[in-house]
C-alpha cells in the first residue's frame, strides 16, 4: 500500500479579501479605508483584510505529492461560521494535531481518510472574561462619591479593563484545516489509483461517470455593471451575483435602486447576449432587504414581486433576502416567506446561504424545504465529503443545489470543487477564485473540460 511519508506545510494566500459584513452593512465604508478600519466582527483586525491560506502537501512513496489549500470564506465569523482563518493559527494545528496522524498513513479511500481528519479535536488555550458580580461592589460604592466629583470637575475616568482568564477548551479542527487537508487526501486517492479526483468520488459514493460539464454562476462583486458585461459576453447559465455591503447606494431606502438595476441588466443581456441566451439572474442580497424592511415579510415579498417583473421575461433567484440571528429563526422566516411566494403564484426562487454552514444545517434546511436552492459554500463544511453528502442531500430532498464557495478561495480549492461537481452532478457551481470574473469562470471551464476529455479519452 501506498503510505504517506512527509506532510508539507506552506503559507499561502487567497484571491480575494476576508471582510466584515456586519461592519459595511451598519457604517457603510469606502474602499480605500477598509484596510485600516475599525471591525466589528470577533476575529478581524480590519474591516478588509487579505485572505490568508495555507498549502498542505502529502509527500508519497511513489515520488508525488498531493497538495490541498486551507482557506475561509470572504465573510468569515457571521450567521454560525467559524471565525476568520489565520495561517500561523493553522500551521500550529497541523503540526500538533494533523501531520502526526497523517505523517506513515496508508492511503486507503478517501471517505475513510477525511472522515479521520475530520473529526479531529485540538486543546486550545482561549482568553474569556470573568464573570462579573450583579450590582456595584463594597469598594466601588464607597468610591462612587469621588467619582461623582471627578465628572462634575471635567475629569476623564480612567478606562476600565474587563478581568479575563485564560482557559484550555477542547474544540474541533477550523473548517479551513478540515478543508484544506481533504483536498489533499483526495488528490492523494487518485493519484495513486491513477484516476480523477471526479473519479475517486463516483467510485467511493457509487455515482455515474461524470459525462457533461455543470452550468457555471458567475459573481460580479462590487463592480456590478463592468463585471455583468464580462459575464453576459461569456454566457454564463447564472449571474451576477451582486455585492450588498452599501445599502444606501446599492439598494436604496425602498429597494428601488436594485430595481433600476435590474431593469439595466435585462436590457444589457439582451443587447450582447442574443435572443438565444436566457440566464437566470440570481441576486445575492446579503439579508439586506430584511434590513431596509425591518424584516416584515410583506414589504419583503413586496420588493420581491418587484424584482420579478422587473426581469421578465428571465428567471429570477434571490439569495438571502433577510437573515435571522439563529438558524431556526431564519429557516422558519424563509420557510414562511417561501409560502408566501407560492401563495401569491410568484415564480422568484429564494436561495439559502447564512446559516446553511454544515451538512446538518443543510440538511435541516431540505427537511423544511425552507428554499428552493442551497448555496453549499464548500470551505463552510469543512472536509470536501461533507460538501459531497450535502450536493447528495439536496437532490434527494428535491432542493436545487448550488456548489457555492468563496471569491476568497486559491486556484487549487476551486479545481477541487469542479471534480465534486462533475461527479456529483449539482445544478451550479460558482465560478471561483477571485472578484474578476474572467479568471475564475476559465479556471472552473477550463478545468472541467480536460477532466472530462481524460475520462472519455479512458473510457474509449
């Protein structure tokens, strides 16, 4: 049997940026000052800050090495996801946790593999507050007096700084670990049965040989005009996306500015794309019609049957319209307006994205039937078989899947993500890395295509 005999650890880099939702959305922020903004999301020291990765390599016997990449989503620590990835963070987890269980492994199949690498749990060492006593202390009470003079004289109390304890708690690997080392145990697979990565998963999963390439989505970020003309000219089956992090300018007090937008975008397929070319258009809004509405369903589905005519005669997705601080709140709230929808005889599909972070939320979500498509962010799951049984759970269930992800993400996470899409056959996958469009809708074309042409060119 082939084993593993070294575990490569390098630093590494995303293409995109991790940023602090919570933040744009409540002080909308200009570009040029998010990089030394105060945050407001635990974990980030900035309101944008590079997105930092890790490279994992498995040196085998037989003279290869299989690499995977560590990475996290862009808006990382929100709606139940684990906080923003750091690589010094992740490169201590795999030398004291990952490299000594994988380092003279024996490559058997991947389901087994991953499934080891993640359930792995790590001592850690945290800093937590002390509990504070209700009410004000014997000492505080007989410092108030003085305390009252000193604001009456003008003077500035010092700052209080809250007692903390440092404390050993046990919890499971970052998902960006989990993610990062399946990749490479999944290329390791295949590389020694001399296979696909597509391959190795339809084999282990009993699934059809993958054949056809999958419908591509594409995501225009902030530029929501330059980037919808790249993406039109290109026929993707799903665009743009759309970036929702200025309400004000984006979105408007009423919804009205996405409308206009809307309006632009339908008449812009219809000018470069042709009578021939129908896309879906599919708005990811970040949860900010909740916000503009103060979450009543009504204005919500209001604002939706809005954005429905506006794109006629094209299909419409729309991808968190309102998000809910818990995951049962927010699955009942789009459960509730899904119903609405079908009650009004609306065709707008809604998406599932926050909260949907791992394959039980998903598949709590499919049990609803809370939406009519889930975005799988594939770094949210942790190991690429969690991403795989979900793909798996929505088609079951009757749920449209997306194979989502992040802008935040390598080259090598996105490869990996074609071969779990051409073998699990959803029906999208994100085009990823990176906010530019071009690159990541070659990179996951381009990468499908060879896949395919090498199992035919086999297969005859």
């Amino acid at each position: 049997m082939t084993c593993i005999t070294q575990v490569l650890i390098a630093p590494a880099t995303g293409a995109y940026y991790y940023e602090d939702l919570a933040a744009l959305q409540s002080h909308p922020t200009p570009l040029a000052e998010r990089y030394a903004a105060a945050p407001m999301t635990p974990g980030f020291r900035h309101i944008r800050e590079v997105a930092e990765a890790l490279s994992v390599g498995l040196v085998l016997d037989i003279g290869q090495v299989a690499w995977g990449d560590c990475v996290a989503v862009a808006y990382s620590g929100k709606a139940g996801r684990d906080p923003v990835f750091r690589t010094e963070e992740g490169l201590a987890t795999m030398q004291r946790v990952v490299a000594p269980l994988l380092q003279g492994r024996e490559i058997t199949t991947f389901r087994e593999l991953a499934g080891k690498v993640d359930s792995l749990f790590e001592s850690v060492k945290i800093i937590k507050p002390l509990p504070q006593p209700k009410g004000m202390t014997r000492r505080e009470l007989l410092a108030a007096p003085a305390r009252m003079w000193r604001a009456a004289q003008g003077q500035k109390e010092e700052e209080r700084i809250a007692p903390t304890e440092r404390v050993t708690v046990e919890r499971r690997l970052h998902t960006a670990v989990r993610y990062g080392v399946s990749q490479a145990l999944l290329k390791a697979v295949a590389l020694v049965r001399g296979v696909t990565m597509a391959e190795v998963i339809a084999e282990e999963w009993d699934l059809p040989l993958p054949n056809a390439p999958v419908p591509i989505h594409a995501q225009s970020g902030g530029e929501r005009y330059h980037n919808a003309d790249k993406m039109i000219v290109r026929r993707v089956a799903s665009l743009p996306h759309g970036l929702v992090d200025d309400i004000p300018e984006q979105l408007g007090e009423d919804g009205a500015k996405l409308t206009r937008y809307v309006r632009w975008l339908k008449e812009r397929i219809q000018e470069l794309g042709g009578a021939d070319y129908r896309p879906t258009i599919h708005l990811d809004v970040h949860g900010a019609l909740g916000q503009i509405f103060d979450n009543d369903l009504g204005r919500v589905l209001g604002q939706l049957y809005a954005l429905e005519l506006a794109v006629q005669p094209y299909s419409l997705r729309v991808e968190s319209p309102m998000i809910m601080e818990s995951r049962e709140a927010h699955i009942e709230t789009m459960k509730t307006l899904r119903e609405y929808v079908r009650f009004r005889k609306m065709k707008v599909q809604l998406v599932a994205d926050e909260w949907a972070n791992t394959l039980e939320d998903i598949q709590a979500f499919v049990d609803a039937q809370a939406a009519d498509m889930i975005q799988i962010k594939t770094p949210d799951l942790g190991s690429i078989h969690n991403t795989i049984e979900a793909v798996l759970a929505c088609k079951a269930g009757g749920v449209s899947a997306f194979l989502g992800g992040s802008c935040a993400e390598t080259d090598l996470s996105a490869k990996v993500a074609v071969h779990v899409a051409l073998a699990t056959r959803p029906d999208l996958i994100m085009a990823k890395p990176g906010m530019g469009v071009d690159e990541g809708v070659m990179l996951v074309q381009n990468e499908m295509a060879r896949t395919l042409a090498w199992i035919r060119a086999r297969e005859a």
